[in-house]
C-alpha cells in the first residue's frame, strides 16, 4: 500500500477574490484529505479562499505573499515546509512559484507541481525561468498544453493534462427563478455566470440582446456573479432600456438551482481555462451556449452536447440565443443535456481526477528513488 502524503496547496490569489481555480485547489484538496492525506492549504489570512478551505475542514496555513522573491517570506516558507515535513506542493500563480517555489527547493521537498487552469505561461525568459522551479505543470486543457509544448525550452514530459473533475449533485430542486426576479412566465430564460469582469464577455452578451430586444421569441437573461464591471454593465443595460430583460442577480449560493430552473446556459467568455460554468450545467444536463475558447471544444460537441460560438461577437451570440429560441421544444436540445451529462459523468468525474492526481504525484515520488 502506497504511503499516505503530506500535501500542501499554496493559493496566494487577492482575499476577495474566488474563482475556478481556487475552487478546484478546495476540491482537490478536500478529496485527497478524504482518501487519507495529510493535507494542508495556503493562502492570504482573510482571503475568502482560506476561508473555504477551513470551512471544508481542511488545514490550513495563512501566508501573505506581497511580491515576487521575498527573502523573508521564502525563509519563513521553508521553515513551515521542513516542519510540516511536504512531500508534495502544488502551486497557483506565478507568485506562488516565485515564492514557495524556491522555498520548497530549498526545503528539499520532493515533488513541487504548478496547476495552470488558464495559460499563465509565455515564451519569455522570466517565464522560463519560473517554470525551471517546478518539477511538473498540470493543466486542465489539451490546449494549454500544447501551447506550452511550443515553447522551444519547455519539456513536453513536464505538462501533464488533468482535467477537472464536477461532483454529482444528485436531484437538484430547481429555484422559482420567475417569481423571485420577476421574470415573465412565457419567457424563457437563459443564465450567465462569472466574475464580472471584461474577461467573461457579458458587455457583448448585452449589446446582443438589445439587437434581439422586440424581434425574438420572448426571453430573459439572468447573469450571476459579483465584480469590477457591475456598474458599468447596469449602465449598459439602462442606457439600452433592457431593465426587464436582463438581471444582474450577484453571487449565488445556489446557483446550481437557478441553473436547473433555466432552459440555456451561455457563455460569452473572451477567454476561459476549463469553464467551471460550462461543466457544472452540462452535468445538470442543461445545453449549453459557449464561445470557442481554450477548453470548451474539449467539452462540447457541437450541436451534439452543446453549441460552440465559433467566433466571438456580438452577431454570433445573436445567432446563438436564435437558435436557442427556435430549438426550444423540439426534443434536440434536450437530447443536448444527455449526451453533456452522459460526458460529464464519463470523463469528468472527481474520483478520476483524484485517481489522475494521485497518481501523478506518486510516479515523481518514484522517480526520487530511481
């Protein structure tokens, strides 16, 4: 039986700030707690990340990186590293390597792993010189592995694709999405969700429906998320008289059951990693409208297991929601929902992506000892 590890997983994101990546570090690292790991999490002491990660009960460890190659914080992380006694580090963001990266060289910890869910790597020397301190990237798409596989330095035994696993949720009970946002009960409606930032996309989505507004099947759309752009984009939808159309409904503790209440899910995202949002409402069996961005082809079959906006504008979103709108009842997009959750529960199940992690750490342990 293969020894149990100790696993750190070091998150050095912004304290208000949750995304998929920091959602993945929580998950993985409450599932390999789960099979018997001693697993502990860093991260900024007030940082909503920690704060999940205790919630989880898992370990956890605040540490403030402030800058790239701190000699204090690298001398205090390789105390904590040699005291925990790691046997495995798993790194987000650049910083993180620059950090307890190099503290975990000199802590002498045996494996030391970058996960990259979007491309944070380029073909530029700092770039190069980072990646030089881990042993192994772990990305969640083909894609960015094959980008990174460009570069002439990088090693293609380095990148490793691990694709994200989505729990089951089981029967989930859709929300009275019409009643409690005042959504017109002949209207059908299609959800977003994300940061709102520019990188989702929800400024084109906008400006789609409002060439859409009074020419199509009656619809709404509801995006969730919290961020920077919210003011601007409740401009957007004034200053474009869709007030009744489009809703901003902010963060959503449970937004697995407005999204089993809506009829789409759409994605306009200018660039993504492997789409949490996506996943998780194709594991609802929900079809899925997304533009052609990094991971998504990796997921969606078009017009087999969703719709893939090829080329991102405001008309292709048009002609996305359309074909929404026209498609709606006839039995094919339902028969989308099937072969997405069929997908979902074949390829991307948490227990494949912990048996794909485990693995992958110990076959660096192994190589220790060759």
């Amino acid at each position: 039986m293969a020894k149990k590890l100790n696993i750190l997983f070091s998150n050095s994101i912004s304290s208000h700030k949750w995304g998929g990546g920091e959602k993945w570090m929580v998950t993985a690292a409450s599932g390999l707690s789960g099979r018997g790991h001693r697993v502990m999490v860093s991260g900024k002491g007030n940082s909503i990340f920690l704060s999940n990660a205790r919630d989880k009960g898992l370990n956890i460890i605040p540490l403030n990186f402030f800058e790239d190659y701190s000699p204090f914080k690298i001398w205090h992380t390789k105390r904590i590293l040699e005291r925990e006694n790691v046997d495995v580090i798993v790194l987000n963001l650049k910083k993180d390597i620059r950090v307890a990266g190099i503290a975990a060289r000199l802590a002498k910890v045996p494996v030391i792993i970058a996960r990259n869910g979007i491309q944070l790597f380029r073909d530029i020397w700092k770039h190069k010189k980072t990646a030089g301190l881990v042993d192994s990237i772990i990305t969640n798409t083909q894609s960015i592995r094959d980008t990174y596989n460009q570069f002439p330095w990088m090693d293609s035994e380095k990148t490793k694709v691990i694709y994200n696993g989505i729990k089951s949720n089981g029967t989930i009970r859709p929300m009275n999405i019409h009643k409690i946002w005042n959504i017109p009960e002949d209207h059908l409606v299609f959800v977003a969700a994300g940061r709102l930032t520019i990188q989702k996309g929800f400024d084109l989505l906008i400006d789609a429906v409002s060439k859409l507004n009074g020419t199509a099947k009656p619809f709404s759309i509801l995006i969730a998320g919290t961020g920077k752009e919210r003011n601007a984009l409740n401009r957007q939808i004034e200053k474009n008289g869709l007030t009744n159309r489009i809703k901003l409904i902010g963060f959503q503790h449970e937004l697995s059951r407005v999204i089993q209440a809506a009829d789409f899910v759409i994605m306009p995202s200018r660039h993504e990693g492997m789409p949490n949002v996506a996943m998780e409402s194709m594991a609802l069996g929900k079809p899925v409208f997304a533009s052609n961005v990094n991971g998504v082809p990796e997921l969606i079959h078009h017009c087999q297991s969703g719709y893939i906006i090829n080329e991102l504008s405001v008309e292709q979103i048009m002609d996305a929601i359309q074909f929404g709108l026209d498609h709606h009842g006839t039995g094919e997009l339902e028969q989308w929902g099937k072969e997405a959750k069929q997908k979902m529960e074949s390829q991307f199940t948490i227990d494949g992506m912990l048996d794909h992690l485990e693995s992958h750490f110990y076959s660096h342990m192994a190589q220790l000892h060759r």
